[in-house]
C-alpha cells in the first residue's frame, strides 16, 4: 500500500502541486493521476464498479447453488403459495 517515491523532483513537485491546490500531497497525486488516465481513456470509476459487481455475481451465484441445493430434490418443500412458507401451527418461518 505504502508508496516511497526516491526522486527528488518528483517530491518536489509533489509538494508545489499540493501547496498550489492546498490539497496534501496524496490528495494532488491522486489527482493528477486520475487527470492523465482520463486522458489515456481510462475510468478508474469503471475499474471500482466493474470490480464491485464482480464480488456482487459470485455472492449472487453461492447464494443460488444454496437455494437451489435447498429447494430442489425429492426433500425440497412444495411451497406454491406464501401460506407455505410458514409453520401451520408456530406461524413461524419453516
């Protein structure tokens, strides 16, 4: 995570971005990277989402093998209506 920039003119420009925006010198670096890859075509923005949906599909796709695993077969309940779902006696959740 961490980041050791050893070029002095890079820090010094690091720093002069960061005094002339009055942002901290993460904050100005993040910036300007964001700045140049805008201009080579690239959304970082797209990147975040792409990557969320991705962790979002494989949630979705356990959560289905565990339903289906729970709902199909020659022991899954035969629930037709939303009565079924409940407990005739408890009213709770079956």
């Amino acid at each position: 995570m961490g980041l050791n920039i050893k070029n002095e003119r890079v820090h010094a420009l690091a720093r002069r971005a960061a005094a002339v925006t009055g942002q901290s010198q993460t904050s100005a670096i993040e910036e300007a990277l964001l700045l140049l890859l805008s201009q080579h075509g690239v959304d970082p923005a797209q990147d975040r989402r792409a990557q969320r949906l991705d962790v979002i599909n494989r949630r979705l796709a356990r959560i289905d093998v565990e339903v289906s695993r729970t709902t199909s077969g020659p022991d899954a309940p035969d629930i037709t209506r939303v009565e079924d779902l409940y407990d005739d006696v408890t009213g709770l959740p079956r």
